[in-house]
C-alpha cells in the first residue's frame, strides 16, 4: 500500500503541474492577443487552436463527474445544466483575460485555483489525515455516456474495484487515471475516500505501480 508521504507528495506535483500548465497557456494566450494581429496567418492559426485547447479543457472538465460511484440510472440533468452554465461562466471569464495585464493576471490565478479547488481541499485533507484508504483490485475501466432529458449528456470514466472481501463497487475517475490504467493495464490500486461537506464522500482510486 502506498505511504500516506507519498500520496501526498503525488497528489502536490499532479495538482501544482497541472495549475501551472493551465495558467502558462492563459498567460500565453493573454500575451500573444495583443501582437496576434501583425502574425502570419499561421500564428494566427495556432492562437485560435490553444483558444479552443483551453475551452475543451473547461468543457470536459465541466460535464467529467469524478469521485462518485457510478449508478446509470441517476438523473443528473440538473446538475450537469448547472455544470454547463459554469463552463459558460469559464468562457466570459476568458474573454475579461483581454483587459488590463493585473486584472487579467487576477482573473489568471483565480480562475486556475476554482479550477483545482476541490483537488487542493483533498491535499488538506490528506495532511489532516481525515481520510480513509485501502487496496483495491482495479477489474476493468470503460468510458461511458448517459443520454439524460432535454437533450443532454453526462460522461464518465468508470473503474470497477474488488475489495479484499469480496464486495465490488463501481467508481468514476477522472481521464488521466483511465488512460494510466489503459495502458498500463493495472490490476492494482489504492483507494482513497475523503470525507466532504453535507454528508458526501468523495473516491479516489490511485493505481500502483
């Protein structure tokens, strides 16, 4: 089983890697907005294509459920609506990124921490030591989308775990953890549950190497 060191050591340099990759792009985006103009047309190209980068991250991310167990037959739909009009939160908050360099540099750091916010709130728990882990058997991940009312989609990265006593359970995770499994076709992993606000558990499933 992995030591809580380094869970915690993992859970930092994924969070801080993945803050620091989304506010250099802000950043580069906000800088090269300015002098875009006088680019070649392929310049102009490649600042279009980390635009529409950043608006699929904010999109997967927004209609991506990670930490839950599966169940196929909840309705969602009013949650992934509220989760849409967060992503449309995302897209004004970008097109502010094009005014003054500290507002926009604001807007920058803001914007990435609510982004990693519920990962940050797992790190503190991790250091608080209010959570509970223990192995796990990973017996197949699968992507799958639910079709709910009025049109609307939900998708989900799932893994089914065995436990040491035999009982299995059906949890969602997030992209990164899918392909790392996929290709390392992993049969091992810690699981990881924290206790968050209102009675809800939030699953972590982190394979072994």
């Amino acid at each position: 089983m992995k030591s809580k060191g380094k869970i915690i050591r993992n859970k930092i340099l994924y969070t801080l890697f993945n803050d620091v990759a989304l506010f250099g792009l802000l950043f580069l985006t906000y800088s090269v907005s300015s002098v875009i103009p006088y680019y070649p047309t392929i310049w102009k190209i490649l600042f279009m294509f980390a635009i529409i980068v950043i608006l699929l991250f904010y999109l997967l991310r927004s209609l991506t459920t990670v930490g839950d167990p599966f169940d196929p037959d909840d309705d969602d739909t009013f949650f992934v609506i509220l989760k849409v009009i967060f992503f449309g939160i995302n897209i004004f908050g970008f097109s502010v990124f094009f005014a003054g360099p500290v507002l926009a540099l604001t807007l920058m750091g803001v914007n990435t921490f609510l982004v990693s916010g519920t990962q940050y709130y797992r790190i503190l728990l991790l250091l608080r030591g209010k959570y509970k882990r223990c192995e796990v058997k990973i017996i197949d991940v699968k992507k799958h989308t639910v079709y709910l009312r009025k049109g609307v989609s939900e998708f989900f990265f799932v893994a089914e775990i065995r436990y040491d006593n035999g009982g299995t359970d059906s949890i969602c995770i997030d992209r990164y953890t899918y392909l790392r499994i996929k290709a390392k076709e992993s049969t091992k992993a810690c699981l990881v549950i924290y206790p968050f606000p209102k009675g809800r558990t939030y699953y972590e499933l982190i394979p072994v190497d």
